[in-house]
C-alpha cells in the first residue's frame, strides 16, 4: 500500500464520521425544531457544510491524499512500519480524526449558541462545564490541524525524544 492510500482510507473513514456526527446531532436539533420554526431551518443549513465535506472525502480520497502529502520526484518503495514517513502518516491519521471529533462538537457548539434568545432566558448561563466543552472543542481542533499540517515536525521531534535521530537530522 502507498502513502496515499493510507491516507485515502483516514478519509473515508473521517467521512463516515463526519455523516455519523450530523446525524446523532441532527436528531436532537429535529426536536428542538420542533419548538421554533426557524430553528429548524438554523439546524439544516449547519448540517450542510459537514454532509458536503463527507461526501467530497468519499468521493475524491486520493485527490485529498495528495494534498496532504508533499509531492515526491519519484515513486515511493513499500512502507517500512518503522519508518519516518509512517510515523507521520499514522499522525496526519490522529490529526484527521481529531478535527472530525472537533467539527462535530463544534457544530454542536455553534447550534446552541445561535439557539434563539428567547429560548436561552429559560436556561442558565454556560456553567463551568459547558465553558470547558467549549474550550476542549477548540483545543481539540487547534490539535487535529496542527497533526495533520505538521505531522512531519512532530514526527521528528518524537524521533529526538526516543533518541534515535531521524532521517536527515544533523
């Protein structure tokens, strides 16, 4: 297998993902639909970007590969599981999942805050764990971007930690 089917396959699977997320939410913003008439429509229109992510991720996951990989001047031999490059394959495939775990609490995130005013005076304020959620939502974008746009950095600074130097370092 290449480089570019592994991560073909991480984002298939972030696709899966991302339709699983829309609909577990989807189902609860159905009954709060139910009580406001807008709402609803709020409810659909954030569900569309991340069904249209999933389907663009099911349709062109080579072209994705590519993207995230960096251009090679000739082709790659077989992956050795030890190597450098599959150390940041499997973190570009941490980083895929973290940001579709993200994206789903995120939209979650974005929903209840843009619930309507009159239905917020009912319920408290944010408590400290909504707040955290919050946070841990960020966090856990911020993460997944980081993983899947230096995965190389990270990787070879894991090197370093283990002591064993990585390919190319001085």
């Amino acid at each position: 297998m290449s480089r570019e089917d592994f991560v073909a396959i991480a984002s298939r699977l972030f696709a899966v993902f991302l339709v699983l997320g829309v609909v577990r939410h989807l189902s609860a913003l159905i009954m709060m639909a139910r009580t406001h008439d807008m709402f609803g429509y709020w409810a659909a229109l954030l569900a569309l970007p991340p069904l249209l992510a999933a389907v663009l991720l099911w349709r062109y996951p080579l072209a994705v590969a590519r993207k995230l990989l960096p251009a090679m001047k000739e082709p790659a031999a077989p992956l050795d599981p030890r190597s450098q490059t599959a150390l940041a394959l499997a973190l570009t495939a941490i980083g895929i999942w973290l940001l579709a775990q993200g994206l789903v609490a995120a939209s979650y995130w974005v929903t209840f805050l843009l619930h309507p005013a009159e239905a917020l005076q009912a319920h408290p304020p944010l408590g400290p764990s909504q707040r955290a959620d919050i946070v841990a939502t960020v966090v856990e974008l911020a993460l997944g971007a980081w993983l899947v746009a230096g995965s190389r950095g990270l990787a070879r600074a894991l090197r370093r930690l283990r002591g064993r130097p990585a390919a190319g370092d001085p």
